[in-house]
C-alpha cells in the first residue's frame, strides 16, 4: 500500500552537476565569441515571446493574468524553477473567488505546479532573485538542472503546501488549457497570499524543447460576485518507494489516500517519467485492501510526456472513502546520464540501474497525483506521501 517514508532526490555525485553545468556556462560564452566573430551557427536562441500560445491579459476586474518570462532550455538539459508572488489584491482587500482557469506551456514543458505556500524549510521566497511576473513582483529561485543540490528540486520542501492547478501539457500553435470549474464551485484567495509556481522543462531527445525556450501563462478568472460557491479542495499525493530495476523491469507500484468527508472528484492528473506506461486511478471504499474493479476507475493515462488532464468527472466519495492509483512501468536505460548516475542517486546502493523517487527526468522516477474534489473541508487540503 502507500509507503509514507521521505526520499530525498538530493543524494548522488554533486560534482559531476557543477561540471555540467560550467561545461554548459563554458559553451555559452563560446556562443558569445563566436558571434563576435560574424558566425552565428553556434549562438543559443534567444527568448522570444513568439510563437506559441497566447492568452488574452486581463483587467483587475476580470481576475489575474501571471507571465513567467521566456527563458532558455538548453539542448541536454532541464530546467527547473521555483517562483515565488502574493496574490494580487484586486477586491478591495477582500477574498477572491477564482471559478476559471487558464494555463499555458510550449512544447518541452515537463510540468507546471502551482501551491499555497505554507511550511518553509530550505526552499526560501527571500533567498531569490528579483523578477516581474507580468505586472507582479516576485522571486525567483533557479534550480536548472542541478537535482542534487538546488531547493527547488527537493520534494520535502513543499510538503504540505497545498495544490491550486497544474499543468503538464506543452502547446505549440494551440490555445491554452481552459479549465471551468463546476458549476457553484470556485478556488479562493486571500490578498496577499503567497503562492509558488514550479517550471520543468526537459530539452533532451525523450522530450525535446523544440523551439529552445520556455513560455509559461496563468490566467485566473474572478467568479461572478453575488451566489455563495463550494471551495475545491485538492489532493497531492506521492508514491516515493518507488523501484525500477534491470532486474526488475516491469513492476507496479499502489498507493492509497482518503478524503476527509463526503466529496465529488472533479479533475484530475497522473505524473511520472519515461519509463512510466499506465497510470491509473479509482475511486475506493477506504478500507478495503483489495484493488478496486474496473468500474471504480475514473482516470487513465498512457502517456508521459502529455498526459491527460481529465476534468468534469464529476465522481462522488462517500462515507470515509478516497482513492487508490496504480503507476506501471517499463525499465529502459537512461538516455542523458549513465546507469552509474542512478545507482549513485539510490538510497538503497544496489548497484541494479534502479530509478528511485525523484525530479530528474533521466535518473528519476515519480508516480503523482493532482486530484481536485469539492467541497473543501475547512481550510484544509490532502497529502499522502
């Protein structure tokens, strides 16, 4: 069943990380050189906000809109980021209720987490940089690729903040993912409230940045003032003991997570890595230890790099019930890093090619779950890790 015990995705070789990343530095100043000397074939591509998808800004009436600035995914590497804003006050110092949302990557996008900020451990909105996110100051904390030492890749660090959206679809010429909330049902904020937004991108040949940078867009949408709206309450949940051997090559992994009352599941979206090939989930009696049936799966996935973000499926839980989800999995090679990347990075030190929990696409693996239901319980959300 779930295993509850914290792997960090910190543990490995923290030299070989810097070597890439000054071989990376190294090559971005002979770009620079060689520019200087009239060639052009070797210059890095430049952000740009073209092209890809668009979406509409919006007035403080109509809710918010948050630009992440574009940024270069170099080829064989990902990017991962950490940035940090309150949300804007844009009701008179009163609560906002959220009952739309619009998100949007290009293509390359690995995934795009959003959370409440709430526990601080390593990860610190004060210890990054300046930056603008649209019209709104913010923080940055730039994790690259470097999994073993950056915050910004530690899972621990974000524990138990609370889910609002993700997103792990990239869009080439296409809008962007406009999800409705159900009817009666919004998300709310409080002025002020501080959230995170995470970027991954991947720029290798399992999942290529093709255009060479990353664009990222949120659009909250205000909910009409007036009726009185159900809170959506989400679910982030981790299966960490994850093990995917040589030896092993075909294992499946379980976890389980209740609800804390009577709710509907609304949306929902699996994650997990290359070797990942069915992610299913169901809905459960909370009780027993028997795998569900068939007919209480609500969500399937056989896709990595674009899975579905399932919405309108409008499920009831009841009586102490919550969801089970199983996460299948093909061992393949790692294509960027070697096998002796992923032993170094196994707690368990077997020496068997074993991709354990963790954020790096090519020495790690994930079996996550984006859920949202309503109505929320109070102020509060669920994790089960």
């Amino acid at each position: 069943m779930r295993a509850n015990d914290l792997r960090s995705n910190r543990a490995g070789n923290p030299h070989q990380s810097l070597l890439r990343r000054a071989a990376l530095v190294l090559g971005l100043v002979g770009a620079v050189a060689a520019a200087g000397c009239g060639s052009s074939s070797t210059e890095q591509p430049t952000p740009t906000p073209e092209p890809g998808w668009q979406l509409e800004v919006l007035s403080a009436d109509q809710g918010v809109s948050i630009r992440v600035p574009s940024f270069v995914v170099p080829a064989g590497h990902e990017e991962q980021s950490c940035y940090f804003m309150r949300f804007p006050d844009i009701n008179a110092g009163q609560d906002v209720f959220i009952n739309r949302i619009r998100l949007a990557m290009n293509v390359g996008s690995h995934h795009m987490n959003i959370f409440r900020v709430k526990t601080i451990i390593d990860l610190k909105p004060e210890d990054g940089m300046p930056i603008k996110l649209g019209p709104y100051d913010a923080t940055v904390v730039m994790g690259h690729d470097d999994y073993h030492g950056s915050p910004c890749w530690g899972s621990a660090n974000w524990a138990d903040w609370p889910l609002v959206a993700n997103t792990e679809v990239g869009y080439e010429d296409r809008d962007a993912l406009d999800w409705h909330l159900p009817d009666g049902v919004a998300t709310r904020f409080s002025p002020g409230e501080q959230i995170m937004i995470q970027t991954h991108y991947v720029n290798t040949t399992t999942q290529p940045t093709t255009s060479g940078f990353g664009k990222v867009g949120i659009n909250f949408y205000t909910a009409p003032k007036g009726p009185s709206y159900q809170e959506m309450g989400t679910l982030f949940a981790t299966q960490q003991s994850i093990r995917i051997c040589q030896s092993n090559p075909a294992p499946t992994f379980s976890g389980t997570c209740r609800f804390p009352g009577n709710v509907t599941i609304t949306a929902a979206n699996g994650h997990f890595h290359s070797r990942g090939k069915t992610f299913t989930m169901y809905t459960w009696d909370g009780a027993t230890v028997t795998h569900p049936q068939g007919s209480a799966e609500f969500y399937q996935s056989q896709r990595w790099d674009n899975p579905p973000m399932m919405v309108n499926i409008e499920k009831p839980v009841t009586n102490g019930g919550g969801m089970w989800w199983d996460c299948a999995y093909q061992w393949t090679p790692p294509t960027v890093f070697t096998c002796a990347d992923v032993n170094a990075k196994d707690p368990d030190q077997q020496g068997d090619c074993c991709y354990t929990f963790g954020g790096n696409t090519d020495v790690g693996e994930h079996c996550n779950v984006f859920l949202y239901y309503y109505p929320r319980v109070g102020d509060t959300d669920v994790f089960c890790n």
